[in-house]
C-alpha cells in the first residue's frame, strides 16, 4: 500500500516536472527571435531617409501586438481597438497642447495609464458579453468617444486635429530630426520593452490560462479559473500598450485628429494581425510590416485598387490560410520536412 | 399648432421614416443572422449595390423610381445567391472571427468595384413628380417622399408579418430560429430555407439602398457607413427576430432623429448611447433568446 502510494507520487512528480520543463522551455530564447530585431536595425541602416515610415511600420507593429494579447490568446473578438490608440494619442496630444506638457517620456506612462484604466473599466462591464453583442458594444464604445470628442471640438480640435504640437528632445537631449531617425530609435526601443514584457506574459501560467479561456470558457470555468478576472486583466494590459503605441504615433507625427477613433483604425489592426497571424506574437511584425508596406506602395498606386487588393486579401486568408503567414510558411517548412524524411 | 407639439410631431415623423429605412434594410440581416448566426458585414454592400443599381436604370436607362427599386431588389437578392453558396456556406461552421473578416473583405472588394465604376462623389436619383413637395394631411404638410417612405414600411411590415406568422415557410423559418437541429430532424431542409431566407434579405436591404439615395445621397462607402447602423438594430432587436427588429428600428429611429433635432452637435451620439444601455440590460436584444 506505502509503495503504491509513494510510486504514484513519484509518478506525479514526475508530471509536474514535465509540465514545468514545457513552460519553462516555452520562455527560452530562440535565435529566430533575433530576426525580426535585425530586420528593423537593418533598415535603419539601409533606407535612412524612409524612417518616417519606419517608425509608422513600428507602432503599426506595437498595435498590433496589443491586439494579439487580447484576440490571439484570449480570444477577445473586438471592433473597438481604436479606442485605446486613441486615448492614448489625445492623452499626449491634449496634454500637450493645452497643459504645456510636452515631455515624450512621461507622456508615454500617462497615456498608458489612461488607456489602460479605460480598458479597465470598460472590459468590466463588456467582457461578461459574447459574439455579436460584443462586437457592437466594443464598437459603440470607440464610436461613442469619437462623437464626445467631436461635441467638445473646442478642446479636442476635431476633424481638423490639435495645431502645432511640438515635443520636448528625448532624455533632454535628443531632438527630432527632419528624417525621423530619433523616433525610429525610441520606437524601436519602446517596442522592444513593451515585447519583453508581453512575451513574458504570454508564456506565464497567466498566459497559458488565457489560452485556455480562449480555447474552452466552460471547462475553464469548471476548474475554477477566474474567467472575468482574466480576461478584464488582460484586457487593461492590452488597452494600455495600444496606448502607447497611440502615444507614439502623435508624438511621431507632432499631429493628431478624431480620425484615431475610426472604425476603420480597428479593422486596420485586426487585418495586419490576421495577415501575420494570430496567437504567435511575431504575427504582429510580420503582419503589420508586410500590410504597411503593401500601402505604402498601392495606394499611391491607386487608394481603389489597394482596397480592392486588401478585401481580396482578407477572403484569401479566410479561405486558403487561416493562420496566417506565419502559418504558412510553418505548413511549408513541415510539409519540406516530410519530404526530405524518406 | 404650438411651436413645441410642432416640433415633437416633426420629429416623430421623420424618426418614423428613418426606422422603415432601418427595419427594410436591416431585417434581412437579422433574420440570417438568426437561423446561421453568421456575422454578415457585407449586407451594408447588398444595400449599396441596389441603390447604384436604382441609379443606372433611373438615369441610363429612364426606367421609373418605382419599377427601378423593385427590378434592383430582385436582381440583387438573385446575385446574393451565389455569394451564399460558394463563399458564405464554407464559414457557417467557421468563428464569428472568421465571419467578420471574409465578410469585410467582401465588403470593401465591392467598395472599391463600385468606386472605380460610378467614383466617389455622391449620386442622386430622379423622382416622379408625386414625391416631390409636400403632402397635405389636414392638419399640416409633410415631405411626400418620407411619407411614402413610410408607407412602403407599413406595407412591408404587413407582408412579412403575414409571411412570417401564417405561412408555411415562415413557420419554418421561425422553426429553424428556435432550434436549428430539432427543425433539420423533423425534416425541414434548413440549407435551402437560409438561401431562400439570404436572397430575400439581400433584396430588402437593396431595396432600402435604393429608397436612402435621397434621404443621405449615395456614395460607395455607403457600404462600411450604415452597416454599423444595421448591425446596431439586429443587436438591440435580437437576432432572427422580426418584433424585434421593428422594435429597435422605430426606438433608435426616433431617438437619433430627436438628438439630431434638439442637440445638433451631439449628433450619432444618442443613437450609441441607448445601444450600449439596452445592450448591458439585454444583451440579446429585446426579443433575443439569452
């Protein structure tokens, strides 16, 4: 009876060990990781003079991966995104041009706090809803900010945006530059910052309880995981990033107008992470720097044929690559690797 | 009459109209939307189509008002039917993630198409001389073309009420609402209902595209535009529910045209509000099974 008892203990410690190794193993470094890092410090080297765009490609990249904590593990489908990219760019624009508060930095920290204590609030009464009823309360909510800062135009400028904003040189010292060199650097490392602590997230028990929610609300309810608290945490740690990634778009622009909110700016985030694909954290790079990219040059083309292009897109996806580039290129490389075997 | 009752009754007329506008264009929708639960955002696009549609046949081809709205509804609701058996029959199974996305892209495919054929400024309709001007009711004028607005909602209420309620196929429909499995095992073919069901939505919603053109003009995006409006009815009426629908089109009717009325800059605002409010109360809508 002792024996048995103390074998199937071992035999439970054992278990346990595995499970530990996976999450732990999950958090170490690949070399792999290293690409997407290379690829943007690459290009502050090769298209100098394109870094205006770059830091553009990076936010894109930093909204993305907000979205990616919410939709990709969590399962939150939402058209409401802009919200948070937009508190987060009227925070730093407002305080700006009306308090004189013109330090990027700690603009930064207010416009995540804000953001995010408005994704607090707001994910505490909309993530009790599902499907349909979500998606337009999320809608409403980004819609419903839109229209108060179009009623009070006097304060938040409107369509036509806040005037002239100027920030004050990053640290002190460094300034803007006509070629944006300065604010791809602080882009890159707000990005970087922002990764590190996402990507602990995701690989933390926390994470791996979201996955589960994302997977099976009922049964992660049944052992008792606290389902809203969950997802309205995560939720606030999403609306804050998308903050700052709004931040740093007024601050990059030295503008900002109502247009932030649109409906659009949501969709827009959600089809560079479907794009790149969703649940794998680089989704948001490849994505949102391949989606960037591609308008740059189409709509200069012709805006018609780069909306025509994007909704073919988006179907092909649907149809044909449901997770992505990323995914495909994971198919491609594992159906290669069968090959090879034989 | 006293300058406030005036306004009052303005205001209800022109809610009134508004809502037929939002029942005929959105009733489609809610009901697809109950019997698959497929989150459909190219319905706007069936809408937009039909207007350009109304406006070919009116001004290339001097067909009248009238006969163009019910030629556009037909073909649109006919054009619908491919688009349901090839693409949206594939993501019935799919996540409402899914759904949203083929569904936009389709959307802004159309968008585009439309652009490059009629470009973006926006397009008007010739009216026959009976709907323009006013329309004397004793007691005082109102515009013909919101009156005949409401007059072609009541007559499609009736109908789809008498079509819904006591006919066989509306029996069906509701059948496979309550319970799409029971309805598919006692031997309703529940495929060839939705087609039915999506073509005949697609039709209403290209009718009301035709009958906006001169309430909002019409421009492609008209597409993306008001789709959140018909989304925003189905939500707040419940999904496949014809009460319901009508209900939350006359509510957010009403509603929108008193906040436009009264606090002009305030503008969409109202319309959103009471959305969010009726959501977090019911959140399946008012007739909306939980």
């Amino acid at each position: 009876m002792g024996v048995s008892n103390s074998k199937s203990a071992t035999a439970g410690d054992a278990a346990r060990a595995r499970a530990a190794e996976y999450l732990l193993s999950r958090h170490r470094f690949r070399w792999a990781e290293a690409l997407p890092w290379l690829v943007a410090i690459a290009a502050f080297f090769v298209f100098p003079e394109r870094m205006t765009f770059g830091s553009q490609v990076l936010i894109a990249v930093m909204f993305a991966l907000s979205l990616d904590l919410i939709l990709g593990y969590a399962g939150i489908v939402t058209l409401g995104h802009a919200a948070f990219f937009g508190i987060g760019a009227y925070t730093v624009g407002l305080a700006a041009a009306r308090l004189g508060w013109s330090e990027p930095i700690t603009g930064l920290f207010a416009a995540a706090i804000l953001a995010g204590l408005a994704g607090l609030i707001s994910g505490w009464f909309l993530l009790r809803y599902r499907g349909l009823t979500l998606l337009m309360l999320t809608l409403a909510t980004a819609i419903m900010l839109q229209e108060t800062g179009n009623l009070r135009s006097d304060i938040s400028g409107g369509y036509d945006g806040l005037p002239g904003l100027s920030f004050d040189p990053l640290l002190g010292r460094f300034d803007y530059d006509l070629y944006g060199h300065t604010y791809f650097i602080y882009a890159l490392v707000v990005l970087g910052i922002i990764f590190y602590f996402v990507r602990r997230i995701v690989y933390s028990p926390f994470g791996q309880a979201l996955t589960g929610i994302r997977e099976n609300v009922r049964r992660m309810h049944a052992i008792g995981s606290p389902v809203h608290r969950r997802l309205v945490t995560v939720y606030t740690i999403a609306a804050a990033i998308a903050g700052v990634a709004g931040a740093l778009f007024t601050q990059t622009n030295a503008y900002v107008t109502l247009t932030v909110f649109d409906f659009d700016n949501s969709a827009k985030v959600m089809v560079m992470l479907i794009l790149g694909g969703t649940g794998r954290l680089y989704g948001a790079f490849v994505g949102a720097t391949v989606y960037m990219v591609m308008e740059d040059y189409f709509s200069k083309l012709s805006p018609t044929f780069w909306q025509f292009g994007i909704g073919l897109l988006l179907v092909l996806v649907v149809l044909f690559a449901r997770r992505g580039v990323l995914g495909l290129i994971e198919s491609a490389g594992a159906s290669l690797a069968k090959r090879k075997k034989p | 009459m006293p300058h406030v009752a005036n306004i009052a009754v303005s205001v209800l007329f022109d809610g009134l109209a508004y809502a037929m506008f939002l029942f005929i264009t959105s009733v489609g929708l809610s009901v697809t939307m109950g019997l698959m639960g497929f989150v459909n955002l190219a319905h706007g696009a069936f809408a937009m189509c039909g207007g350009f549609f109304v406006v070919s046949l009116t001004r290339t081809l001097g067909v009248g008002f009238v006969p163009s709205l019910i030629i556009a509804s037909v073909a649109v609701g006919a054009i619908s039917v491919p688009f349901e058996r090839y693409l949206y029959r594939r993501l019935y199974k799919s996540t409402d993630l899914e759904q949203v996305l083929l569904t936009i892209g389709l959307a802004f495919m159309s968008i585009a198409t439309f652009t490059y054929f009629y470009g973006p400024i926006p397009k008007s309709v010739p009216l026959p001389g009976w709907l323009q001007g006013d329309v004397n009711l004793g007691f005082r004028a109102f515009p013909s073309y919101r009156a005949f607005l409401i007059v072609v909602g009541a007559a499609l209420i009736a109908v789809l009420w008498y079509a819904f309620e006591r006919t066989n196929i509306g029996a069906k429909i509701r059948a496979a609402v309550d319970n799409r499995r029971m309805a598919e095992s006692v031997g309703i073919n529940v495929d060839r209902l939705f087609t039915l069901t999506f073509a005949l939505g697609s039709g209403l919603a290209a009718l009301g595209g035709g009958l906006a053109i001169q309430l909002f003009g019409l421009t492609p995006s008209f597409a993306v535009l008001y789709l959140v409006l018909f989304l925003i009815v189905v939500a707040v009426g419940g999904l496949g529910s014809l009460k319901g629908t009508l209900l939350a089109a006359l509510v957010l009717g009403v509603f929108d045209t008193a906040g436009k009325y009264l606090l002009a800059d305030a503008g969409g605002f109202f319309i959103y509000a009471v959305t969010v409010v009726v959501l977090l109360i019911k959140p399946a809508g008012f007739y909306g099974r939980e």
